[in-house]
C-alpha cells in the first residue's frame, strides 16, 4: 500500500470523526395500490419496488478546523445543534474601537 494511499485514508477517517459519514444509504422506493383492510379494502398490494439513495442533508460552510478557516461539506443537523464552530464575520470598513 502506497503512502498516498494511507494519507488520504487517515485524512478521510478524521472527516467522518469530526462530521459523520456524508456518504448516501441505499433502500427501496415502494410503490403499492388498494386500500387497507382495516378501512375496508382487500390489502395494500406491491406494484414496484426500486432502488434509491437516502441522502444526508449536507450544506457546504466555511468552518474554523484547527485555527484555519476552511470549506466542508456538514450536516445542517449540526449546524442548528451548534457542534460546528462558524468564523465570525468581519466588516471590512468598520473602524475599530479603542
């Protein structure tokens, strides 16, 4: 295994440590006719299932990672949980005060 290799391996695990995995699930998308029998129906019959991707809701911010001001691509979940740490926003003309 070439170093390379390693160090994007070691760079990629410390991503999913601080943010979790990204990356989409797989699952079914079912599609089913009738109505239920409790509502007085014969059964909810199967018409098609198809595979689909259960995405993250991921949003790409600037972040403060180790000092440095950098882009990631995070979950609005830890976003609103406040796990993510945001630089704060500088006016450009404002005159310090002091």
């Amino acid at each position: 295994m070439s170093t390379l290799k390693k160090n994007k391996r070691i760079k990629r695990a410390k991503l999913v440590a601080l943010y979790g995995d990204t990356t989409p699930v797989t699952g079914n998308s079912v599609q089913q006719r009738g109505k239920y029998k409790y509502l007085g129906g014969n059964g909810r019959q199967t018409t098609g299932i198809s595979k689909r991707l259960f995405r993250r809701n991921i949003k790409r911010i600037r972040v403060i990672e180790d000092g440095r001001v950098v882009r990631r691509n995070v979950p609005v979940k830890m976003i609103r949980s406040g796990m993510i740490q945001k630089p704060q926003i500088v006016d450009p003309f404002a005159v310090p005060e002091g």
